[in-house]
C-alpha cells in the first residue's frame, strides 16, 4: 500500500525584513510544514522572485539554533547560560519585576525594538500600547534614518517621492549612497531596465560596491561629504541657469535665498572636502541640468554621518530646481513610506499613558543606548524589554553597550528568534515566532504596494508572537483596558485609516485572498508634477520652515564630518583611514548572520583596503588585521583592492559578535556622536588605523 501524498496549501505571506523591497511570498505547506517559499509571481514589484536570503528563509525558520521555549540566566551576564523555565515563571517573573519597578517610577522601565520585523501588528501595535499603559519610558527610534527622513521632510514634506516601478523611463539616474544590488534588489530591476533604455547611471558611493561596479560612471567622494557635492552641483545649475524658473516661480519657496547661499559653494570649493576634482563636479552638474528626466535614487548611508539631516536635504532641492518632479521617470526617490495612511494613533494608543500620575513621558534615544544605560539619572534605567532588536551588535560603541548590559542591577528581558549577542546578556530570554508563524500587515518603503501575512504553520515549540506576549503580561499586570487584549486581526484590519482616499480597497477580505494591493495612487504616480508638497507652505522649501521652526539653519548648508582629515586634522593624524561598514550581501542588519550558510560563504569578516594603504602599512590580501581607534577594535582579514579608494577602508558588516573571530565587530570603533538633526548615529563618520595583528 503507498502512502497518501500529503495535501498541500498555499498561504499568502509578507517578507518582514527591514529592505525596501517589501516582498509577497507564497508558502507551501505540507502536512503542516512549510516545504516551499516562494516570491509571489503576480505581484509586479516582487515579479516572483526572492533575494538569496530569504529564498533559504526555511533554513531560519526550522534551524536547530531557534529558541523554542523561555529561560533564564543562570550565568554571569554576557556568558549566554541558561536553564528552561515555564511561561508562567517566565511572565510572573517579569510581571513582578516590572510591577516593583513601575511603583517606584515606570520611566526606569525601557522597551528597545527596531526593524526585526517590519509588520504594523507585530511590531508598532501591543507593544507600543503595553508600554504607554505601564508609563514606561519611549524609545527614540533612530537608528537607521531619522537624520535623512528629517532633512527630505523638511524639504518636500513627507516621504513621498518618484514611483519606483515609474524610473524605467528616465534618462540620467543618480545612485546616491545606496547600493541597491544588494539592498533593494527588486528596485534595481527598474533601475537595470532603464539603463536597457538607454539611461546613464551613476552610482555617487566612497567604494566601488555590487551596484557602482554595475553603473557607467562611479564617483568616489570621502565618506560625510555628499552635503558638499550637492551644493556645488546647485552652484553650477544656478550660476549657469540650468533651471526651470517656472517650475521654480509657482512650486518652491526661498529660491533667492538658496541662491545666495550657494554662491560661494563652488566646484573649485567641494573639490578638496570631496575629494573629487573641480571639473567632475561642474560636468556632473551640467550633466544633470541638461538631461531629462533626470532621477536621484538616493538611500539612508549617507545620512549616518555627521552631516547626514542636511545631506539629504542638499540632495533633494535638486530636482525642484530643474523641474525633474514634473516627469514621471524623473524626480528623487528616498522612501514611499509617506504614502500609506497608517493609523499611528490607532496602531500605538499613546493615550493610554498615565499622565495624571503628573510624571513628564521621558524619551530615550536607542542609537546611544550604551550611555543610557551607564548614565542615565531620575530615573536610572533598571529594566529593558528588547524584542525585533540586537543592540548588543548594532549599536554604536559597542564596548560601552555591552558595559550597560552587563550591569548585574539591570533586569533584562530578550524576546527573540534566536540567542543573539544581546540575548547572552538576559535575565529572561522568550522565544519567538517566525514571519510563518503569526499574522501581520505590511506597508513598504520601497513600492506602493499593502503587503499582508497570513500564519501559514503553528508555532513551533513555546513559541509565541509579540502581540500574544504583550496580552498575557497585561493581564498579569492587572491591565483591564480593551485595547492590550485586543486580536491580531482586528489590528490589522485597522491599521490605515479607512476614510482616507489612497486606503480604498485595502479590506481585510481582499489583503486575506490575494495578498497583496496597490494603493490607490494614480499609475503612475507622479507627486509633485504639479507642487502639492507636504510641506507648510505647499512647496518645495528651500527655506525650510520646519528647521526655522527648531532653531536650525533654514537654508541648505555645510556640516563637515566628525572625523576626517580636513575637519579634524589632528584626529586624523593618529588614525589616517576613514572607516565605513556598508551591509555584507549575506546579511539584514544582523538578520541571517548566525546561519552557517550565509557566514560561510562570506568567510569572516574582511576589511577592503586600497593598494597604497595598504603598502604603507605592510600588507596584503589575506593577512589577519586589526582596525583600532581609541573607542576600542575589531579584526578582519585583509582584502586589498581598488574597490575602496585610497584612505578609505570598508568593512562589510554587521557581524554577531560572537561569530566574528575576537568577541567584536565593527561597532568597537563607531562612535556614540548624533548627526546634525533628527539625532540619529554616525556609524560611517569614523577615523581608524589598521596594522598586520
């Protein structure tokens, strides 16, 4: 007698991960195993296809390294010892912890969360309502891009810019601190597509990335100064009057004053802050000024410098100067996330916060959760809830986070897939479920498409979702508001604003069967063809009331790095190289870089250094080398090559600390410095030297 071949079903799912791309996925599930994954062929941005990453997404799923059930420290901090315990010892532990923290003061109590998961119910619902009920301190999230998300919405309004399925048309497209190839995979298809068409791409990167080496021009310029490059580029488009002074008189506000400013930010001027010579800034600017439609794809590297708020802002007062918004193919492109019409308010519930208690909400910034930790007063910090997070690995200065961690009075709590850097420092760690295992609705930054995520499989082992934990610790607090009981699917279904106009169509019903949808935007969607900024005055404004506003220059402007040989020359002369850590293809922020495949194939951390440097320092392909400031070091194995220009070296990262050969990664030597607005970290704003170790 044969067995029966097991039924088989498909579920529409959401890739959770922080890229651009937002995928939808199709999972195939066999007896209750999911036994395929798959890009969703009928989504157009997605066009059926996964990055290498997630195509393996099951090996994370069913990987053996998965926590599957909750635990205690039975270590010292930092050691990773644990024993298993109960969910119920697990919550009662936690709950009481909190419940006597939280009666001296809650704001000692503090949730750490990111982009593990990039799902508006798994991560921006429950959790955020549990914590505003409890009184706890708020977390500043601005890791990744709060400098630049500041300075393009100080300049347009919103993070609204070109169609990204649209650019196949253009004519001259500007990569500017991206390297989609790796990062937004499925972007770059449109961007290859355009180039077929005849398109010129120039990729604006301190190295020679997947994406520059793809480009038919690179420009290499010092790490921090693309702020200086995009205002030379606009004193060559107004002193030459390469402009649309229609598009200028009608859509923008402060053009006399932009002139003004820029009239002394000379080619000449940039070339030596750059690195880049005088006459490739004046004919890249012309270039520009003359072409049409012309795109600036630019992305969140280059706002993690010291300048970064008003890099980005540089940037996007380009195509308003030359009317590049009026085309379809044309514009600047940085997030799409300020098209959806989230319900942040509805998602969080802030109102849920105790304020006739009279204490004043305190906010604290994740990027320099080492000095939290360490410094913070009135309250100390005494617990730390971290979940969809690995500040241990991410964060900045990393030897001062680990101290934070490692203090024995801290409570610690971890809730996560695996045992990270930073779960080796908790007192309880709570397992996690999958992407497969728990619902979610996603918006994206990369497309303009909703993107849902049915439970495709039962969770495995004790597994269980965020939201499921934020309920169960709400009733053991006491908790009796509807809101922190509330389902995952009535979540969901309330997620966008339904009365506005760019949510029509988005039903629970439809997102359940299909899996996907447009919003609804004209196609294509051409935002600022005719203004309609977001911004107060309605234009796009090169004098930025939202800066006036907060006692920032108004006007585009210089802010030079923190560390470089020109601003800080006698830094610079102990540690000549300029260090930046761009993602390694195999990884996701720290994502995926605990599984054997994706760290085999990369073969531990490396360090590119340019043939000069590395001459002058003995060097060669292969040699194990040890990168040191005076914050701390990390080690790589040397690989000399072209790809980094003289006085830069690159190291691909983030590397768990624990798989990365001396117990650090590159975060050693970054520095805990905000940028300029939107208190963001400088990780690529960052002087080392290097030696043979």
């Amino acid at each position: 007698m044969t067995n029966p071949v097991p039924a088989e079903k498909r579920v529409r799912a959401a890739c959770p991960h922080d890229c651009p791309d937002t995928c939808a996925m199709e999972i195939t599930v066999a007896d209750g195993r999911a036994v395929k994954i798959r890009g969703a062929a009928d989504m157009p941005f997605t066009n059926g296809a996964l990055c290498t990453k997630v195509a393996h997404y099951l090996e994370r799923v069913y990987s053996e390294q998965r926590i599957l059930h909750p635990m205690k420290r039975v270590g010292r901090k930092g050691e990773g010892r644990f024993e298993r315990i109960s969910w119920d010892e697990a919550l009662d532990t936690i709950a009481d912890r909190f419940r006597t923290i939280a009666a001296d003061d809650p704001r000692a109590i503090l949730p750490y969360s990111y982009a593990g998961t990039m799902g508006l119910v798994q991560g921006e619902s429950l959790d955020r309502r549990f914590f505003h009920r409890l009184g706890a301190s708020h977390l500043d999230r601005t890791i990744c891009a709060s400098a630049g998300a500041l300075g393009w919405r100080a300049t347009v309004g919103a993070s609204i810019g070109t169609d990204p399925e649209a650019v196949v048309d253009a004519r001259l497209i500007l990569i500017w601190g991206g390297n989609p190839v790796v990062s937004n995979l499925h972007g770059w298809r449109y961007l290859q597509e355009a180039k077929r068409r005849g398109a010129k791409l120039v990729c604006i990167d301190p190295r020679r990335s997947e994406t520059a080496a793809r480009c038919d021009v690179h420009l290499a310029p010092w790490p921090g100064t693309d702020g200086a490059l995009a205002l030379a580029m606009m004193q060559v488009l107004i002193a030459e009057d390469l402009l649309d002074h229609d598009y200028i008189a009608h859509h923008t506000e402060g053009f006399d004053a932009l002139a003004e400013r820029v009239r002394d930010f000379t080619p000449e001027w940039a070339a030596p802050l750059t690195g880049l010579a005088a006459d490739v800034i004046r004919a890249l600017a012309r270039e520009y000024g003359t072409q049409s439609p012309t795109l600036i794809r630019l992305n969140y590297g280059l706002n993690r410098c010291a300048g970064g708020g008003m890099a980005v802002r540089n940037i996007a007062c380009l195509p308003a100067l030359t009317g590049a918004w009026r085309h379809a193919a044309g514009g600047a492109l940085l997030s799409t996330s300020g098209n959806y019409p989230i319900d942040g308010e509805a998602l969080g519930r802030p109102d849920l916060y105790p304020r006739h208690e009279g204490r004043s909400p305190r906010t604290v910034n994740m990027s320099f959760i080492g000095e939290a930790l360490l410094e913070a007063r009135d309250p100390p910090i005494r617990a730390l809830y971290v979940y969809n997070a690995n500040p241990v690995a991410v964060a900045p200065d990393s030897n001062r986070v680990k101290a934070g961690f490692a203090r024995e009075d801290l409570f610690c709590v971890v809730h996560e897939l695996f045992q990270t850097d930073t779960a080796d420092y908790a007192d309880i760690v709570l397992p996690a479920t999958s992407q497969l295992e728990h619902r979610d609705i996603h918006a994206s930054y990369g497309h303009l498409n909703v993107v849902a995520n049915a439970p495709a499989i039962a969770p495995l082992g004790e597994a269980r979702p965020n939201t499921e934990v934020f309920r169960l610790l709400a009733a053991r607090m006491g908790f009796t508001e509807p809101a922190l009981f509330e389902s995952d699917e009535d979540i969901a279904a309330a997620a966008f604003r339904s009365s506005d106009s760019r949510a029509m169509g988005l039903t629970a019903e439809r997102l359940e069967t299909h899996g996907w949808a447009r919003l609804n935007l004209a196609q294509p969607f051409v935002p600022f063809a005719n203004g309609g900024f977001r911004t107060p005055s309605g234009r796009c404004e090169f004098r930025s009331a939202l800066l006036a506003r907060r006692g920032l220059d108004p006007l585009p402007a210089w802010h030079p790095p923190a560390e470089s040989p020109v601003s800080n020359p006698a830094l610079a002369a102990r540690f000549p190289l300029a260090l930046i850590t761009p993602p390694a293809r195999n990884f996701l922020n720290s994502s995926f870089a605990n599984l054997a495949r994706f760290r085999d194939e990369l073969g531990g951390p490396v360090l590119q250094i340019h043939p000069d440097d590395a001459a002058g320092r003995g060097l060669a392909s292969g040699d194990r080398v040890r990168i040191h400031n005076d914050r701390g070091e990390f080690h790589a194995r040397a690989v000399v090559t072209t790809d980094a220009r003289p006085g830069v070296v690159v190291s691909p990262s983030i590397w768990w600390q624990k798989f990365s050969g001396d117990g650090n990664n590159a975060n050693a030597v970054t520095a805990s410095t905000a940028t300029d607005m939107g208190g963001g970290p400088i990780f690529y704003d960052c002087l080392v030297e290097v030696a043979k170790a």
